[in-house]
C-alpha cells in the first residue's frame, strides 16, 4: 500500500514527542509448571534455566523494535504461574528462596520487574497458598524486581474473608519492613477479584492456569494523547462526539501496540498473547489520567461528575481499541494509580479526592484501588474492610478490582511517601476511623452473589 | 520478507535552510537507499520534510543508515525521524 500522507505522519511523530504515547510494558509471559519438583534446588535451578533460555533476547529485540519505529518501550517485563503452585511440588518448599531466584533471573535478562509471585485463593488456601503468603512481606523485602499478587475473591466463588485478614496483615507487615523506602513492599503487593490471567501490567501480573506454554502480551499507554485530542474540541462539544474522538485516538493506540506486539513476538519466536489497550499514566507531566476529566471540563480530579467520565473514558477506550486488535485482555480500560499520576496526586494533597470518591471511581475504571497512601497507624482489621469493600465491587459488578494501598510505617495524613520513578509519590489520605473489627473477624466466605435479578 | 518491510520514512523538522535536502539525498545515495517521494512544506514556521524510501539495495542494517541520518541531523540542527512505514500504515489505516 503506497501510504505518504504528510499529515498522518506529523500526528503519530507528535503524540509520541509531544504526547508521550509509548508501549508502557511488553510482557514475555511464561509457564513454570515444568518446572516442578520435590527438591527445591532442582525447582529454583529449573525455573532460573527456563527463564533464561525463554527471556534472554527479550530486551535486544525490543530495544531493537524501539529504534526501528521510534517509538519507546517503557518496561520490558517477565509473568509466570503462580508461584504457590510450582513451590507446592517440593517435600520442604522454600517461597523466599524462589522469590531470590526470580529476581536473580530477572536481573540477568535485563527486565524492569517479575511479576507471579503470588497464588489464587478465592475459595479457599492450600497449604503452598498459606505459605506462600506468610512469606511475601520477607520476599518482597529481599528482592528488588519481584510482584506479587493474590486473587482473593471471584464473582463466582465470593469473597475468602479468611485470606482478606490474612493479606491485610501482609500488607502492613510487607509496608513494615521496608520502613526505609517508605514501605515500598506493599507498593509491589496487589491484592485482586477476578483476576485475569493476562494481564502484562504490574504488580498484578502472573501467567494464568488457562494460559499457553508462553506468550508476549503487550500493554499500552497515551494519556496524553487522548487529553490532547479532547481539548482540540471545542469546549462544548457533545458526549457523543467526545466518546467518538477517544475512541479514534484508543484504535490509533492501540493498532501501534498490536504492530509492535506482533513483531515482537515473531522475533522471540513465540505467540503473540493479548494486547492491553489501558490508559495507564506516569507522573510525567501531561501523562495524567486526571487530566482528561479536566480537558473534559472538570475543575480537578474528585469534583461531582468524576465517576461519570471515567465511565465514559473507560467505555470508550476499550470500543475504540477492540477493532485494532485480534486479541484484546489483561485490564483494559483507564487506570487511576494516585501516586503515578501528577494530576491525581495533585487533587488527593488538596483534599479534592477522598477514599471514598476513589473507591466510588473503582466502580467504573479498569482496576481499582491503586498506589494509595494511607496512615502507618491504620488498624490491619481497617485494611481487611478496605479490600473486603472493594473485592464486593468486583465481586457484584462482575469485573476486576484490586487494591494496592500502602500503610506508610511511621508517617501520617499530610505527609507523603515518596518512590521516584514510575511509582511516584503519594500524599497520604485518611482512612474512616470507625471499627470495622467485628465484622471482618467473622471469618469464613462471603458467598458468591446471584447472577440474575440483577437491580 | 514482505516488500513494505523495506520501507521507510524520514521526516525532518527544523529552521530552514540551504543545502538540507542536499546533505540527506546525499547520505541515502551513499548508503544504496532509494528515495520514492519527497513531500515538504512549512508548518508552524518550520520547514518540514518528509521522505518515502526503500532500503531493499542497502547492504547497511536499519540502525547504521538512521544513524548517519541522525547525525546528519544534529549538524543541520534539524529534528529528524526515521521510521519504518508499517507503524504509519496501520496507526491510519482501517
């Protein structure tokens, strides 16, 4: 096809130099289940040798795409099956030191992060599950470029109260020993319902029980791009045209992210997986998903009207992105981490946006609680409450929630925690104060809801 | 190889000046990279030029020719992108 048209070039050389559109993650993800033995050594040395041998071209090849299309690639990422399952197999299992060797192997291939350190518990915990987690605060501690996450809840199984406590205590526990980064561990702790097994998008990551032997699913990113394209409308532009413009500029992501996925996977010889078309910002300016509520004529982040246009903004990406894509996963949609997001860390330091106008926003965007800051002090049966209230959104709703808080040891409303780099820097917000004690010690499940009379 | 794979476009954005398309036609000839179309014109008071090539006869890789051409660029103090055209043709095409 002889395509030369000046004008469409200058807009794709523009929204990557002016509007930072990049391909946030290519994620290479990888099954660890040959990888099983009643020796742990042979498990560690089985998974560090499989890693390798899968993952030791994948930054050259991306670095190489990168250069050819000009177009960056933020994050070169590794996901694997759930390491409760794997570490199960071994007569005396040792998750710490499988957790070193994830990173060992990440470290050496060259990847920002490895995510799939974690187990799905929805209906109940084996006893690789329970040990598993009683040792992700001391894994995360020890190691630099290992995730971790844990499916508690499903719309299908209900809510495992019994797992939310003990997670809550990890939490506090993983925030607890990296006091000197302002408890970084729970930063890279993410707690989900309904998980979905392809997501490539951190902390969350983890390769599905479902899922082939390998894929490259690939995630990407334009906030700015989409915030740029609003406000080139005129001011009063009707829902239905904005609705319409975004979903333009989300093909036009999104159809760049399945080119590249493609191609990268073709060089690394493996399938190509999902592309996740989310909106995920970075604390750069103008990368801010709380920009677009502006450009779409909201005074800040948490005004009256926030839900509804990150309702529409979520709709709207994934219809715009499903044509350009044979296969579309992962979490789809916009995200709101605060700390990652200049805008949203705005709005949540001036008190616009509270706790409970973001979980409010969790209704309605692709993931949930994100990358929030909340006082050291907070009681762990509080933090139980907060990730009981946001897996029944998921739960009911029928879609993804997850909650990534961060109970800063030693710091309290009005300060922040500060983590550089994509991870930013999160004022911390106020919790409610009143006991949620009695009700989360009840134990047991919240059954799963009823899928009709749906009012 | 599809014949597409083999094309590029190169778009070099800064203040006008004399001898720009000179210095980058003369780098392309060296390097066996024949050019297809040229469009330019000014936008927002820079000058803005856009290739269509195809490197099939170059025996330099991707990297060394837009190299030469990046460099090329720094010495005219002029912005330049070298792109393969697929990312082009599906960002805009249906």
């Amino acid at each position: 096809m002889n395509f030369f048209n000046e004008e469409s070039i200058l807009e794709t050389i523009n929204m990557i130099r002016i509007h930072n559109l990049d391909i946030r993650t290519v994620t290479l993800a990888l099954s660890l289940r040959d990888c099983m033995d009643s020796d742990v050594r042979c498990v560690g040395e089985k998974i560090h040798e499989k890693i390798i041998r899968y993952a030791q071209y994948l930054k050259h090849y991306a670095d190489e795409i990168e250069e050819e299309y000009s177009i960056p690639i933020v994050n070169k990422r590794i996901a694997v099956t759930p390491i409760s399952i794997i570490g199960e197999s071994c007569k005396k299992p040792n998750y710490v030191y499988l957790a070193k060797i994830l990173d060992k192997a990440a470290d050496e291939v060259g990847v920002d992060f490895i995510g799939g350190f974690g187990a799905l518990v929805e209906k109940g915990m084996t006893k690789g599950d329970i040990m598993l987690m009683s040792s992700i605060p001391e894994a995360l501690a020890g190691t630099n470029k290992v995730c971790s996450s844990v499916n508690l809840a499903s719309s299908k199984a209900g809510i495992n109260m019994d797992a939310v406590n003990k997670m809550a205590e990890i939490i506090k526990l993983s925030a607890q020993l990296t006091v000197k980064n302002d408890g970084i561990g729970a930063a890279k702790l993410v707690c989900f319902c309904n998980a979905p097994g392809d997501n490539p998008f951190m902390a969350g990551a983890f390769h599905g029980i479902g899922e082939p032997e390998c894929a490259l699913n690939i995630g990407v990113s334009g906030p700015g791009v989409v915030r740029a394209a609003i406000e080139s409308l005129p001011k009063d532009t009707s829902f239905g045209e904005v609705a319409n413009k975004i979903k333009q500029i989300a093909y036009k992501i999104t159809s760049t992210g399945e080119l590249i996925g493609h191609e990268l996977a073709q060089k690394l010889g493996i399938p190509f997986g999902i592309i996740d078309l989310s909106l995920a910002p970075t604390p750069a300016i103008g990368d801010s998903v709380a920009g677009i509520f502006r450009a779409m004529g909201l005074e800040h982040a948490g005004a009256h009207g926030t839900t509804a246009a990150l309702a529409m903004l979520n709709d709207a990406v994934k219809k715009g992105g499903i044509m350009a894509s044979s296969h579309v996963g992962g979490l789809s949609g916009a995200f709101i981490p605060v700390s990652e997001d200049a805008e949203m860390i705005e709005a949540a330091s001036k008190g616009y946006l509270t706790f409970e106008k973001l979980e409010a926003m969790t209704c309605v965007c692709s993931v949930g609680l994100d990358m929030i800051a909340i006082p050291g002090k907070t009681p762990v049966e509080t933090i139980s409450g907060i990730i009981a209230d946001e897996m029944a959104i998921g739960m009911i709703n029928k879609k993804t929630t997850a909650v990534r808080i961060i109970p800063v040891p030693g710091k309290d409303v009005g300060e922040n925690a500060v983590y550089g780099g994509l991870l930013g820097k999160a004022p911390i917000i106020p919790v409610n104060n009143l006991s949620s004690e009695n009700f989360v010690k009840r134990g047991g499940r919240i059954p799963a809801p009823i899928h009709s009379l749906n009012n | 190889m599809n014949v597409d794979d083999n094309k590029i476009i190169i778009t070099i954005i800064g203040a006008d000046q004399i001898g720009i398309v000179a210095k980058i036609t003369a780098i392309l000839a060296e390097c066996k990279v024949n050019i297809e179309d040229i469009k330019q014109s000014i936008m927002q008071d820079f000058f803005v030029m856009f290739m269509l090539a195809q490197t099939g006869q170059s025996s330099l890789t991707f990297n060394e020719i837009k190299e030469k051409l990046t460099k090329a660029g720094k010495e005219m103090n002029m912005e330049i992108w070298v792109q393969k055209k697929a990312i082009f043709n599906k960002m805009h095409t249906i």
